[in-house]
C-alpha cells in the first residue's frame, strides 16, 4: 500500500479536485483523478492567503493546509488575541520554508494588501458574515466555516456579496467534498433505500458547565472591540474567553450551529431539499446545571418539508449512541433499510434487521474540501465548488430558524410539550420525544423542570421570511454595532 507524507496528501488533494472539476468525473473515480493531473503549480503561480482567526480551526485545520502547499502561501494571520496570532505565525513558518506571515489584529489590513487572493475565515459564528463581505469587497476569493452566518439575513448577504463580486466563496461544509460520503448520498438519490421522506440529525456530544455568570476580566492581549465586532459592547460574562462564547447568543448559535450544521447539511442534502423548510418547532433547554451559557443543551427540532422531515436533536449531557451513531445522520427508507453516516465521511447501510449490508467508505481529510475550494479559484466557476456558500447558507439558515423556535417559546411541562407536538414529523417526532425524556431520566434532570416550549413556525422560502409572524422576523438579523455592519443589499 503506498503511504504519503502530510504534505504529499495535499498536493494530491488539490490535483485530484482539479482534475475532477476539469473532467466532471463521477465521485467514484475522483480518487484516481490524480495520476492524470497536471504538474503542480510553480512559485509564480501561488495564491497570497490571509488567515482571519488563530483559534482551533484556524490552526489545526486551515494552517497546516494552506502553509503546506506549493501552491498558497499564508501571508497573513489576523486575530484580535495578539499572543495566539503572533503564535500563528510562527507555527505556518516551517510549511513555507520559513517564510513567516504577517500579523494583524483588524483583519481590514490585510484585506488591503494587494498580494492577497484568498481569506480563509475561521472567526467566532457572530464575524463569519462581515468578515467574508469585507474581504470580497476588497477582490478576495473566499473560504468561512460554518455556519456561514449568525442569522438568517447575512447569510442571504453573503451569497449576494459574492455574485456581485464575482468572487468564489465556498461553505466549511467538508462533508460535501468526501468521496464516500458523496457515494452514499448517490446510492440514496438513486432509490438505494427506496423512498426517503425521513432524515434524523444527531449532536449527542457531551458539554459541561462553563462556569458561572458573572464579569471576568478580558485577557490582556486581546482588543476587546475587535473581537466583539457586530456584537454588543458589553462586559465579558464567562469564565473562558475563547471557544465558551459558542453558548452566548450574541456570539454563538448552540450546538446545532457549531456542530450540528454539519449534520444539517448532510440530512438536508440526502432528502433532496436545495431550500429551506415551510415550518419549524424545537423544544429544549439548558438542563443539569446553570451557568453562564444561554444556548440549549437539550435541543430537539423538527423541519418540515412537505412529505419529508428533517428531525435534529442536540444532546449535551452523558448518552448513548443511537442506531450505531453519536454525532451523525440516519436515513430511513421505505423498504425498513436505513442508512447511517455516523461520521463526515462514510455511510452504512443496515437491513431491516440491523445487520450491515454496505458501507462506503474514503478520506474524511479537510484537505480534500479545501482542494476544491482552490480548484474552484483556478477554474473561476463557482459551480465547481462543492459547497458554495448558497449551500452553507441554507443550512446555517435551518439551524437559526430551529433557534428563533425556541427562542421565542415558553416554559412548559414535559406533558405539555407532548400535548402541543405541531403536526411536523408525526410518530417520530413522538417517538424522539420519549427517547428525549428516557435521556433525561437517566441523568437525573427533575422531572418537574420545565422545558422551553418552542413557537410553531411556518416560513415562507422564496421570501426567506416567516409568515405572519413580526416577532419571529424581528430575529432573522440582528442590531449590528458601527462600524461592523452587514450591509443591507443596496449598500453591497
């Protein structure tokens, strides 16, 4: 078996996505693309890169990548923690021949360097938006993680942004570029599992406490307005500073933003909906501790499309997995099959027995999405993208309408979050709440503890708005603090 080193992998990532877009190959076959593609790039022909946020993914993932490749070079790191983005710089360094980045803590500086033709966006959920409106006013091409936005309209803003632009913009969605997953997702739109009319998300990924409310001090080396950007100015109410805002509000969008959004899209995609829901309700809380989060822990949320649902639930404390998958996707045919993707990148199919009939299976690498994303700036056709961000922005939308269910929900018995089930999802919907009550059962939640009562809401997709609802509307954007505003369309 022939083995590749780190960086060997990326290059042949990167010629393989070329080699795919330029053939329009099958998913099947895009592993064998690479051995017809061209020669890599020279150094003249390297993409400039900026790298806006120092963080987990900012590091691990979208570092190591691009500063391994011939064919970009990380010229930038932006993040208002000076220490992380100072350490940042230094990690690129050995990728690039010791050719360290620059630094900067307001990312508009290095939007302004005309060597620079790719942002690549790992911020907190609340500057995905901004941050890829302002780097392709300024002539970037562009990729940001998910979920694309914080709300429903900088989504839809950020698609016009690249339109208008001309620029490519691709989703961190890298489901959408894995070979088995993308066979899998073939195998169900070609009647593998007979009709497919419903699709269960799962975010069962246990989340402790983050510490008490109160004012804590904001570290020494971060700029405090530039991290908060659209957000509010208000004191630091969490213990720790980086990756705990997830569970604010004004930052975050809970777990079915962070990690959910991935099971979102795959769920979404396998059924076939290219648009968003006509209906939504979600029901939830932050059960077996109290502390400085807001978001649920204890989320379930019904998406209703027609004659198919969409079913997704977050649970934060201990559980088990369900149907052979903790964080994952099932899909339920109409024959008794089901099918599991109880990873980014592979889809098991079970009888109706529960017995394993097939499996597809291949690279679960973020160096394969990232691959095409850059193929796609080669090419400058967004249609070669795999994820463009009207993609990510569907997705991310579903997960903000799910959140504006419950925010705008009321406390509620479990007995009286049964008696009003909306008619979105029929017995699963009944069965996954008596699932949802046995879980908290068995971690001690009292049973007199009120849950949040989501509003049933029904959404109108070709107006990306909510029907007869101004309360609901009212949280499809945000209050945006000068000068960190997503413009409005006229102002693109």
């Amino acid at each position: 078996m022939t083995t590749f080193s780190r960086r060997e992998f990326f290059e042949r990532s990167l010629l393989t996505a070329a080699a795919a877009a330029a053939a329009n190959i099958s998913a099947t076959s895009i592993c064998t693309a690479a051995e017809a593609a061209p020669s890599a790039a020279g150094p003249s022909d390297r993409l400039g890169l900026v790298i806006v946020g120092a963080g987990g993914r900012g590091t691990h993932s979208h570092m190591p990548v691009f500063a391994g490749l011939k064919q970009t070079e990380v010229l930038w790191v932006v993040d208002p923690d000076e220490a992380r983005g100072q350490k940042a710089c230094q990690q690129a360094a050995p990728g690039q021949k010791g050719r360290v980045p620059k630094f900067a803590r307001d990312m508009r500086e290095a939007f302004a360097d005309p060597a620079v033709d790719i942002v690549s966006i790992a911020t907190p959920n609340h500057w995905h938006s901004l941050a890829a409106i302002w780097a392709m006013q300024a002539g970037k091409d562009v990729y940001v993680e998910k979920p694309i936005s914080h709300n429903v309209v900088e989504g839809r803003r950020c698609i016009e942004a690249a339109r208008k632009y001309n620029r490519i913009c691709s989703a961190g969605t890298q489901s959408r570029s894995m070979p088995g997953m993308r066979d899998a997702i073939d195998f169900l739109h070609t009647g593998g599992l007979g009709e497919v009319k419903l699709a269960r998300g799962l975010c069962y990924k246990p989340r402790p406490s983050i510490g008490p409310r109160g004012t804590y001090e904001v570290p020494s080396s971060v700029d405090y307005s530039l991290w908060l950007g659209p957000a509010p100015e208000v004191p630091l109410t969490r213990p720790q500073f980086h990756y705990d805002w997830h569970w604010q509000w004004a930052y975050g969008n809970g777990d079915i933003g962070n990690q959910g959004v991935h099971q979102v899209d795959i769920g979404r995609w396998g059924l076939g909906e290219t648009g968003l829901c006509r209906g939504v309700f979600s029901y939830g809380g932050r059960l077996g501790y109290e502390d400085a989060g807001e978001t649920p822990n204890t989320e379930v949320s019904l998406f209703d499309y027609g004659d198919k649902t969409l079913i997704f639930e977050v649970r934060g404390l201990p559980t088990e997995p369900y149907q052979h998958a903790a964080v994952g996707v099932i899909f339920e045919g109409s024959d008794g099959r089901t099918m599991v993707m109880p990873n980014y990148a592979t889809g098991i199919v079970y009888d109706k027995d529960g017995k394993e009939e097939r499996r597809f299976a291949g690279k679960g690498e973020d160096p394969i999405h990232f691959a095409n994303f850059l193929a796609a700036v080669r090419s400058r056709n967004a249609s070669d993208l795999n994820a463009d961000i009207a993609e990510g922005h569907v997705s991310a939308a579903l997960c903000h309408l799910a959140n504006i269910s419950y925010v705008l929900g009321a406390p509620a018995s479990r007995e009286e979050v049964l008696g009003h089930m909306p008619d979105i999802g029929g017995p699963a919907a009944v069965e996954t709440f008596e699932r949802t009550k046995r879980h908290l059962d068995k971690n001690n939640v009292d049973p007199g503890v009120k849950l949040q009562l989501g509003a049933v809401l029904r959404f109108d997709p070709s107006r990306e708005a909510f029907i007869d609802n101004a309360a609901a509307d009212k949280l499809l954007t945000r209050e945006y603090r000068a000068p960190f505003v997503v413009p409005e369309t006229a102002k693109l």
